[in-house]
C-alpha cells in the first residue's frame, strides 16, 4: 500500500510571498488532515477534511492561509502571503475509521523557510 | 487552560533498558490516546492506541498505560536499542474521527 505523498519536500520563499503544498492520501481514506510543525512542537491541526467537506478549520488563520480537497482526493494547501513565524513543517496525515477507532498515517511533510 | 506536557524533552539510556516516557493532560477527556514515533525529517508514525476504558495495551517490546483519574500516560520501550532513539509524541483524541492533539514529544536517545 503506497503511503501519503507530499510535494515539494522542501521550499524556501521571501515574505509576503505566496507558496502551495500539495498532498495525495491513501487510497480509499475519506479523512485528510494538514498540521503545522514548528521546530520543537508537536504537530498542530490547521484543517480537516472529510471526503471534500470541512470538518474543522477553526485553527486556520484564515487571513494567509486557504486549503481544498475538490474531487474528495488530493488537497492543496495554499499561504499568501508568508510570515517569517510560518517556517514550519507541513505535514498531511490521511486517515479511515475503523469501529470508531481512527489511525492516522502522515505523510513525510513539506519544510517550509521563509526568509 | 487545555494542556499536554511530556515529562522531559530528552531522555538518555543504555542499550538494553527500559524506556518510560510520560505525557500528563489537563482539562481533556480523550475518548483515546495514542503515541506516535518521529524520526528527523519524517512524519509521526503510529504506534499504539489506547481506550480511555483499557489500562494497558502492550505491542512486542512496547506497553502504554493510561490512567484517567491521574490524567496520565506512560509509554514504555523494554530491551531498549539504539534503533530506538527517535522523538516519541503523545496525542489525544477527544471523540472518534476527530484531529489528534499532540504533545511536544520526548527525544529518545539509547546508547550502546
């Protein structure tokens, strides 16, 4: 079974510029989630998606940052324009349920330096 | 206010003993709690989950308690090896399908 793929692995942009991360999931899971990873933090949820629905998005700041999965497959998220404070990793996890019990895989992330 | 710590940052030990991680949570009531490994520039891969209902779940030379009245997990690697060294990260998750909330994680170092 292929797991989550992530482009690109690595990006470094100037500030106010935009930048695009793309994601594709494990076939056949219906959730996708994208987290940010500060050097030093666990990963933090920025979105979810269920099929091509929002489930949450409540730690999104929504004034930089956008993120869609339009057919219900591959998702893109989108930062414009980019802060010093975003360098990051990016990471995307997919997931299905099982009895209610959910497993995530993630994928290996996109490092993100903005200068 | 919501948090989850993890005991240390960093823990140091000999090849062949046993490693006891701990995440401790305040004002959550997972439904669930698992513990991800992380390795430099990779993503978290699943270990273990536990119920909020279990006490122990154990996985070859891995074991997890959880203990809700103290608010506490420990995470415990047995025989310890060098391939163990990794960033080891608690998460909970407050009902089924919902995102994980992560700690910072414990960076794992075992010594031959």
């Amino acid at each position: 079974e292929a797991g989550v793929a992530q482009s690109p692995r690595y990006k470094i942009i100037e500030k106010r510029q935009s930048v695009a991360f793309w994601c594709n999931p494990i076939s056949g899971h219906a959730t996708l989630y994208w987290y940010q990873q500060i050097l030093g933090q666990g990963p933090k949820l920025l979105i979810q998606f269920q099929n091509n629905g929002v489930v949450d998005d409540s730690q999104l700041p929504k004034d930089r940052f956008s993120a869609e999965r339009l057919k219900g497959v591959d998702s893109t998220l989108k930062i414009q324009p980019a802060k010093l404070e975003d360098s990051a990793v990016y990471l995307c996890a997919s997931a299905h349920s099982t009895g209610g019990q959910e497993t995530q895989y993630f994928g290996p992330g996109t490092r993100l330096l903005v200068l | 206010s919501q948090k989850i710590e993890q005991n240390s940052e960093a823990l140091n030990i000999q090849e062949g003993k046993t490693a006891t991680l701990t995440c401790n949570y305040t004002n959550y009531s997972p439904a669930y709690l698992q513990w991800y490994r992380q390795d430099p520039g990779r993503g978290p891969v699943f270990l273990l989950l536990i119920r909020e209902n279990e006490k122990e779940k154990r996985k070859e030379r891995l074991k997890v308690t959880f203990d809700t009245t103290l608010k506490q997990s420990l995470f415990h690697i047995t025989a310890s090896q060098p391939a163990d060294s990794a960033t080891y990260l608690c998460a909970l998750e407050e009902q089924a399908g919902t995102a994980l909330i992560f700690g910072k994680g414990t960076t794992l170092s075992v010594s031959s």
